[in-house]
C-alpha cells in the first residue's frame, strides 16, 4: 500500500485506535475533511474484527464489489442468459476489476449510486416489492456518507432526462414514499453531517464549497488541505472511459450506432445510457479528476452489454480480448509472488519496514513520512525535518530506524551519512539504522 490506498488505510486505522468514530483524521489530531467516513467506517470496522492488516483494509471493497455483481444478476436472467455474466463482464473492465479490492471511496460510491440507480428502476417497474422503493432512498443516505452530496449530482440528472423523455413523471410521484423516504435518507446522513460540525467547525463550508465546487472548476483552487488537485485537460474523463473500459465501451458505441434509430423506443436501454453518458458529460468541465471517477458507469456499460450479449457471442475476438486485462493482471501477481522481489520495485513501504522494524525501536522519517510508513508501522513514525534534528538524535546516542528516499541522500550531511547503515532499500528509498 502506498500513496491514496495506504492513505484511506491509515484514516482508518485511527479511527479504531482512537476510537473516534466522528472525525477521519489524517493523522493524530489533524482532521481529515476531504471525504464523508462510509469508507473509513467499513475499514475500521474491519480492522476491529480481523485486526490491522492489509487484508482487512480492503475486503469491505471486495464485498462491496460483490454485492454490485449479485445486484446486476437478475438482468441476465431476464434476457433467458446465465446469471453470472455480469459479473463475468465486470470483472473484465480494468477499472472495476483495479478497484475490486483496494480501499478506495470510488467503490462505496459507486455501489451507492448503483443501489439509486437500479431501486429507482425497480420501483417505477417492479410494484409488487416494496423494498425497492425503499433501497432508494437507503443509495441516497450511503451515497451523502460515501461521498458527499455528489450522489444527488450523479443520479439526479439522468434520471430526471429519462422521466422527460418517457413522459413517466406521474408515475414517479406515487411509485415511491417521498415524506418516509426523504426521511431514511436524512436519518441515514444528516446525523454524521451536523456531528462533524459540531466537532471541528468549519468542516461544511470546506467540504460542501470547496470540495464540490471548487475542486470541480478550479485547478489551481488553494483550499485543498491533503495534496495538489490533479490538472487534467477538459474532456479528459473521456480518454479515462475509453481506456479503462476497453474493450468494452468501444463495442457499446459500435452497438449504438448500429441501433441509434430506435434509442429512444426501449426504455431500459434509454435509462442505461443517461446513466452511463451522464457521469463523463458532468466531469468534461472539471479541470481535477483521476480515472476512479469513471466507476460509477461500469454497472451500466455491464447491463448495456448483457442487453445486447447474444450479439457480442458472435464477436469472439471481442470477448478473447476482455480478457487479457485481468490475465495479465493475474500472471503479473504470480510472477511477482514467485519471484519474491517485490521490495526491489513495489511502490511502498512495507518490506522495509516488515523486514526492519523492531518494536523497541525508534523508527523515523526524513522529510514528510509517507501514509504507508504510518499504516505499517501503526502510527509510530515520526519525522526529521533537517541536519540539526538528526545530529540531536546521534548525540542521544539511542539506537534508531530511519527512511530516506534516494533523491533526498543528498540533503544529509557527509558526517550523518558516515554514521547510519543501510538494513534494506528498493528503487526508492532506503531504511538505515544508528547504533551507538
């Protein structure tokens, strides 16, 4: 783990350590207010019943992925086709099968906004199961905590465009318990919001301005606390589509251009293209984004493609093709394992210090300690900021562990250097010890 997943990690982990289930922080003491806590609540809670691990860290997104594969199911059965093939598709889609077990707030999002998405559909359809109408508005609550009120953002439009389109705007009034939904959604969210408020003031203007405005319109916005906002060109969210989703999206335009006549006559392949077209319309405009925020459209690229299946079975290069991604992925992971050398090249710290750490002794940073150092060493690194920090810590004369990434050797004096040896490096990084 390193960079955004040890990161969500570490938050996590502190919350079950402190025991502060209100406030994420970043570190000790430092409030985290860039994201809602659904996905730092699922970790923590993992932690507390399989302890601090990596495993832990990350099967509550496992399970979330799951659950969107068994919620996507049915569909394939109504087509008179095998339950799993939506599942099978999923799993084929780089980002989704990237993001089936990292920790990430993209994949609670994105079960959120399939859960609004597919209860919305099944209520205006399915009046025998009320459960659907309900499930609805328990999406918009876990939405609001995943990820703020971008839930409303991302299913709001497509659905209201649909409801134009089809003319089932009366429908939508007495299919669904407005006063009793809108209230599960508030009793779901609201608490958590006004909570966090009152327990570090400030947190709805930076979260609720800045976070969803700002962040959305403005690369060079200087509010963000946690790290620079990634400066893309407008429209980049498209190249994200059609590079995280291959092949299948490319397919689906085929299939659209092909069928573009009748579009708007089924109304489930209509209401599957808002949902799945709406997303990247939104993010055009952005200037900060990163590819995770494509996820919430592989439900709708997957049912978009079981709806068409007994065609796509004609295309066998198609099919052959989706499945070099998670081969490759699969022989990359063997061979890595087998090989036994993933301390040389792998983006994070655990090898140094899973190899090195000894409990008894003081382990530190040079410069800003990296969230993979704090996840694995559970909090207890500390940092060193210059020369004189660390001649104080030699003339100590106590035994410690130190991290200094390769490009920064050069900032320690000759006469510190002489004194620590090196007990493990990777490309970079090393971990040196002092004994006296």
């Amino acid at each position: 783990m390193d960079k955004t997943e040890a990161r969500y990690a570490e938050i996590a982990r502190i919350m079950a350590e402190t025991n502060n289930w209100i406030t994420p922080q970043i570190d000790y003491g430092i409030p985290f207010w860039a994201k809602p806590p659904l996905s730092t609540w699922l970790s923590a809670l993992s932690f507390e019943v399989f302890g601090v691990n990596e495993f832990a860290a990350r099967f509550p997104y496992l399970l979330l992925s799951i659950f969107m594969i068994l919620l996507i199911g049915k569909y394939a059965k109504r087509k008179g086709l095998d339950y799993f093939i939506p599942g099978v598709i999923l799993l084929t889609i780089p980002e989704f099968l990237i993001h089936a077990g990292v920790v990430s707030t993209d994949t609670a999002l994105a079960f959120s906004v399939a859960l609004v998405m597919i209860s919305f559909w099944e209520g205006m359809h399915n009046k025998n199961t009320k459960i659907w109408k309900y499930l609805f508005f328990v999406g918009v609550g876990l939405g609001l905590l995943a990820k703020g009120p971008i839930i409303i953002i991302l299913t709001g439009p497509p659905i209201f465009i649909w409801l134009i389109l089809t003319k089932e705007f009366k429908n939508l009034w007495k299919s669904f318990p407005w006063i009793i939904g809108i209230l599960v959604s508030s009793l779901i969210a609201i608490p958590w919001y006004y909570l966090a408020e009152q327990k570090t003031p400030g947190f709805i203007d930076y979260f609720i301005v800045g976070e969803h405005f700002k962040r959305f319109i403005s690369s060079d916005w200087q509010g963000d606390k946690y790290g620079f906002p990634k400066s893309q060109p407008l429209g980049m969210i498209w190249i994200f589509l059609l590079l995280f989703a291959i092949p299948w999206i490319q397919l689906l335009a085929i299939k659209l251009w092909k069928n573009r006549v009748g579009i708007l006559k089924n109304k489930w392949v209509l209401f599957l293209l808002l949902w799945l077209l709406w997303t990247p319309l939104f993010f055009t405009i952005s200037k900060s984004l990163i590819h995770p925020y494509i996820m919430p459209v592989m439900v709708p690229l997957t049912l978009l493609i079981t709806h068409w299946w007994n065609d796509v079975l004609k295309r066998r290069k198609i099919i052959i093709g989706s499945l070099i991604f998670p081969i490759l992925a699969l022989l990359c992971y063997i061979g890595i394992s087998i090989n036994n050398k993933k301390e040389l090249f792998i983006n994070s710290d655990k090898y140094l210090i899973e190899n090195s750490l000894n409990n008894n002794t003081p382990f530190y940073y040079w410069g800003n300690k990296s969230y993979s150092s704090q996840f694995y060493s559970k909090g207890h690194v500390k940092t060193i900021e210059d020369n004189v920090e660390l001649n104080q810590l030699i003339l100590s004369k106590n035994s410690f562990l130190i991290i200094i990434q390769n490009k920064k050797i050069k900032d320690i004096n000759s006469e510190n250097i002489l004194r620590l040896k090196e007990l493990d490096r990777n490309y970079k990084k090393a971990i040196y010890i002092y004994k006296q």
